[in-house]
C-alpha cells in the first residue's frame, strides 16, 4: 500500500484557489481536481475568504488612534526640554572656552 502525503498549501496558494471560486468561471470541482484538493476544502477557502475580506482594509484609512496624533502638549514639552538642554550646553561651552587658550590666534 502506498503512502500519500498531504499536500501543504501556503497561504497565497489557497487564496488563488479561492479567488479562482469566487469568479466562479470553472465548477468548484473542476479547481478542486486542478490544485489536487478535496472540493469541500475550495469550498471552504472560498468561504473563509469571503468571511474575511472587509477586514483586509480596515484601518487603513479609520481614525488615528490617541498615541499616533501629535498632542501639541507633548510637544510643547520636548520643545522646552530641548531649549533648556540647548542652553546648558551654550553655557558648559562657553566656560569652557574661556580657560583654553585661543587656538585661532596662533595661525
């Protein structure tokens, strides 16, 4: 008695089995006996694809959530932040200078 293996389809393969029924230009037997599946599981391909289409685009184009929108406040806040480190680094440079001595004036 020979052993048959159960052929392992991939998700891009079932659904081309799938969309191949929903055209419904061959019979479900007739892809069935083409891809080498049980017409039951075209069936349910093509139902599961069917179930599942509306939620291939959902949130693309839906409302942003709360964390994707730029809240000014929080901005504002990295705004201030930026400009205080800005100024304790003006300040940490310019004492610094001061005490080296002038290397422009050498040249």
């Amino acid at each position: 008695m020979s052993e048959s293996k159960r052929k392992i389809f991939t998700g891009a393969q079932k659904a081309k089995v799938a969309l191949e029924a929903v055209k419904g230009t061959k019979t479900i037997n007739e892809i069935a006996q083409e891809h080498g599946v049980h017409p039951t599981q075209v069936s349910q391909w093509k139902k599961e694809l069917l179930d599942n289409a509306g939620s291939l685009f959902e949130g693309k184009r839906g409302p942003k959530s709360v964390n994707a929108q730029n809240d000014p406040d929080r901005l504002y806040a990295k705004i201030g932040q930026l400009n205080m480190e800005l100024d304790w680094l003006k300040k940490s440079l310019g004492s610094a200078c001061r005490g080296a001595p002038n290397l422009d004036k050498a040249r």
